[in-house]
C-alpha cells in the first residue's frame, strides 16, 4: 500500500505529545524540577489477608548481609526500586524522613534496588537530599522482585511485627504524608 509522504509526517507529528509527555516529565525529575510536580499519589492499600513475608536475604552497599527474618519484632517497610526510575526517585526522600520519625519506635526501611549494581546505586545516594541512612540492599539479578511478586517499579510492602505482609503500595508513594503515618502507626511495636 502507498502512504504519501505527507501523511507519514502527519502520522509522525502524532506521536509527539506522548513521546513529550514521557520524556519531558523524566527530564524535570532529573534535573531537580521535582518540586514543581505534583505530589505522588499511590497510597498504602490494606492486605485483607496477610499472609507471611517471602524470604529476604541480601547484601547492602557495603556488604553487609541483613535478613528480614532477624527482623521480627518491628515494623518493616520493604521498598523495591531502581535508580532509573524517576517515582522511586521520588519517593526515596520521604522513606529517609520517614524512618528519621520512627526508627526509634521500631521502624525499619529496606530499599531493594532491583537489577542493578554496588557502583550504580552508590553514585546514586550522592544525588539524594536527605541520603538514605536506611540500608539499600542489591537485587542484581532481580530475584528478590520475583518472589516478592514484583511487577513494576517502585512497589512496597509494609511487614508487621509478627513478619505478616499487611499494607503495599503500587507506583510512588509519599511516605512521610499524614494519611501514610496514620496508616503505619498502629503497627509500629508497643513499648
């Protein structure tokens, strides 16, 4: 079938909003532009059946190995991310405030960055205000998602006391936002 010329420019000139859209709003996250977006949106949903955390063992930055098994008792905020993915950019800011608020009350945060390496996310923390002083664990060959059940980036998942998946969160998320807070502290550990 022959398509004239200008009909493959007009088809060409279509595309356009949409191809702006995705790369110009990536481009205003990384050049600092964050703050004249919107908020994140996605929210903590309630697990109606919480069923037991799947297994989580993996080395941070500094390989050092952390177990989410040894970490029974607290309130854990399991966060799978990658450092190219503008909402996990985002979002990463308000988990460091967050846990600051509540670490003490026994609050942890695991970052899980997800097919991606030491050197990468390192020089990634660099570009964060406030770091992350929360461990940054590395899924180098996307395991970890895969049992978790992960399908997109940034996904969460909230772990309770007793080591029970009890909240998620699809997409970014503003952790630090009062709606969040109110959702995670009746769970924190009781003094």
């Amino acid at each position: 079938m022959f398509v004239a010329p200008i009909d493959r420019i007009r088809a060409g000139l279509s595309v356009l909003p949409a191809l702006f859209l995705c790369f110009g709003t990536v481009g205003a996250v990384g050049t600092g532009g964050a703050a004249d977006l919107p908020p994140l949106s996605h929210r903590l949903t309630l697990i109606e059946d919480p069923a037991p955390a799947p297994p989580l063992r993996l080395e941070d930055i500094d390989g050092v190995e952390h177990d989410l098994a040894d970490l029974k008792g607290r309130l854990v905020l399991v966060n799978f991310w990658a450092t190219w993915c503008p909402p996990c950019r985002r979002e990463m800011p308000s988990m460091e405030r967050l846990y600051q608020q509540f670490k003490e009350r026994g609050l942890t945060v695991l970052a899980v960055a997800v097919g991606e390496d030491m050197d990468t996310v390192f020089a990634f923390t660099g570009q964060l205000d406030p770091a992350p002083t929360f461990p940054l664990l590395l899924d180098t060959d996307s395991r970890a998602a895969q049992d978790w059940g992960v399908k997109g980036l940034p996904t969460s998942f909230v772990i309770d006391p007793e080591g029970r998946v009890i909240l998620r969160a699809v997409g970014g998320t503003e952790f630090d936002d009062a709606a969040a807070v109110e959702q995670l502290v009746p769970y924190l550990p009781k003094p």
